[in-house]
C-alpha cells in the first residue's frame, strides 16, 4: 500500500509522489461526484487537484473529504481547494471551496485517492535466498522476496508477491494478483486473486479442537482447508485456523482487521467486515454484509443473519436475526440495550428508582 487513510479526516504515510495533477473533470470522471463552482472560480477544466490531504495540513491544491458533522468545525477553517461531501452537508462548505457532491464521500475519496496512488507494479524478481520446491508453480511476473519458503506442489498465480521470511506450505494455492506481506504463514489453503495477506498473519493451521474426560484432553485431527474467496484482505497477525472434517470459508470482498481470531469450520458471507480483536468460534456462521465490531466475541455454532450488526465489545451466544443491530454481553437488541444502560445510570444516581 503506498497510500494508508485512517478515517475520513486523517491521512498518513504517502511513500511517494502523487500522480497527477487532474482537473476537476477527470476528478468527476474518476468518482462519480459532481462539482459546484462558484462564479469566481475556474472551469472544471482549468482547476487542478495536485493532491488528496485531511481538512487540517490541505492547501488550496488540494482535495479533502468530510461526511460527518464532528468535523465541521475543520472544515470551516481548512483551506483546502475543494472538498467531497453529502449535498445534505453542503452548505457548511467555505465559499473558497469548490463543492464536489457525492452520495458516499469517502467512497469517491478512495477512488480518487488511488488515482493518485496507484498500486505498485510488481517487479519480476526471485531472491537467492528464497527457497522454491521443484513441484512448486510459479505465475508469470511474480516476486519471491528473502527467506520465503514455497513448499511442494503449491500453486501461485500470476502478478502475485511472496514477503520476506513467508511461509507456503505444500499444496497451498494462491491466485493471480496476490500480496502476501513478510513473516506470514499459509498451510492448507485455496485463495482467489486479489488477496492481500498482511505481516505475520496465520493462515490454515489445526484449530482448537479437542474431547475431553476426567483423563484428560485428546486432540481431533483436522484434515480440512481454508478457503478464502477474491478481493479479500486479512490484515496483521490475524489467525485462520483450517477444518476439522469441513473447510473454513472466508467468502469474496471480505475485510478482516488485525488480531482476529476465526476458529475452525466458521463460514464468513460476502462483504462482511470484521473489527480489530474480534473473535468467532468454532462452526458459526456468518451472513453476508455483516459488521463486527472490535473485540466482538461471538459463541461457536452460531448463525448470524446477513446485514446483521455488532456494537463493539459485545458478547453474542445466541442466533442472530438478518439486518438485526445487537449490543452487551450477552449482545441483545441495541435499542434494549441502550435502555438497560440508561436505566442502570438512573438506578446508580438514585437507587430509589429500582423500587
């Protein structure tokens, strides 16, 4: 990544110089927003973005987001040449500016944001120090970086990159397009393209699977994979752990945050996000386009309906409904839970109010 944005009004660590500059045409083009300038202003084709910055270090060559009102006070004193946001938001944009319209701000904001810093091209490029199985099938165009381990009959696609010190086990595929970052590990694995691995992440290991008696503990063997679907990111040492007698399934467009823990069989739909410290158990399953906040624990066995949402710090050890929003441990409605809260407040100030 050579372009990392925190929030919609922090952005850090631009690793080179940007593309461009593009008017605001091309801006236009690129986003899918709409200008609005006023009269004193050049034309869409005459003013020129050299750069994306947050509200307070842009200068006026340079584009800010904002789609939230806690940042207002910003806005107003930013001077940025032109600014992404909500037409619900619009007027609170200085006149200085020019008013780019979009439904989803930070959508547009990303999109211009790549224009500007593109993904790096890999070079073609295998390290002496690598050590690549003679079964192993490397793509075209790929980059195998020091110290990374490619064990026998595994399988990488083309335009993909191996970090430093990581380690593919046997019989692993990855697909075209793939960024694993250094010190990662993958074991009994299948992905797709456009997956992007990052540092020290654990991927495919044997889970905690185990029966017991007064004797003691006795391990299953898992003989399942993971399976991780396209366009899928697992950020910094994540743990995936394989099957027991089933594959575990991380499904297309995923997001998974650092230091998550997803035991065995889980299955995770399409577009679902997970925050920092999550955690899912064992044999859960887990809809499409659900949102878990950081340091959610959900109970193995579960099913957690599509579109469902996770309030951060929550406990969930019951089904979840699709499109349900739940909160506490144990998670329950959001709204109940909100009242549970406000009562307890009401019942520390003035015990009286439980009788």
């Amino acid at each position: 990544m050579v372009f990392i944005v925190i929030d919609e009004n922090t952005i850090v660590h631009q690793y080179k110089m940007p593309l461009g500059p593009f008017n605001l045409l091309e801006i236009e083009r690129i986003s899918g927003a709409q200008a609005i300038i006023s009269p004193d202003k050049l034309g869409c084709s005459t003013f020129f973005i050299k750069n994306v910055a947050n509200l307070e270090t842009a200068t006026s060559d340079d584009l800010c987001v904002l789609h939230n009102k806690r940042y207002l006070r910003a806005l107003k004193k930013s001077s940025a040449g032109a600014c992404l946001i909500q037409k619900n938001l619009a007027d609170y944009v200085p006149e200085r500016m020019i008013k780019l319209i979009h439904p989803n701000p930070y959508k547009a904001f990303a999109l211009i944001a790549q224009a500007f810093y593109p993904a790096p091209i890999i070079d073609t490029y295998r390290a002496d120090t690598a050590f690549v199985a003679g079964t192993a099938q490397i793509g075209k165009n790929c980059k195998i970086e020091h110290g990374a381990y490619i064990g026998e009959n595994v399988k990488i696609g083309d335009d993909s990159q191996i970090g430093v010190n990581t380690y593919i086990g046997p019989n692993v595929i990855i697909g075209n397009h793939c960024i694993i970052e250094n010190q990662v590990s993958i074991t009994n694995t299948i992905m797709g393209d456009h997956v992007v691995i990052y540092p020290g992440a654990r991927i495919g290991q044997d889970g905690f699977g185990f029966a017991s008696d007064e004797k003691g503990h006795y391990k299953i063997p898992h003989i399942g994979k993971v399976i991780i679907g396209h366009h899928v990111e697992i950020h910094a040492n994540t743990c995936i752990d394989r099957g027991t007698l089933d594959n575990t399934v991380i499904s297309d467009y995923c997001r998974i945050d650092n230091l998550v823990q997803i035991g065995h069989n889980v299955k995770i739909g399409t577009g679902t996000i997970m925050a920092g410290q999550s955690g899912i158990a064992g044999s859960t399953q887990i809809g499409k386009g659900v949102m878990l906040g950081g340091q959610v624990g959900i109970s193995g066995h579960l099913n957690i309906g599509d579109r469902a949402v996770i309030v951060a710090g929550s406990g969930v050890i019951r089904n979840v409904e699709p499109h349900e929003e739940q909160g506490g441990y144990p998670a329950i409605s959001k709204r109940a839970w909100h009242r549970q809260s406000t009562f307890l407040k009401k019942m520390v100030k003035n015990p009286k109010v439980s009788k």
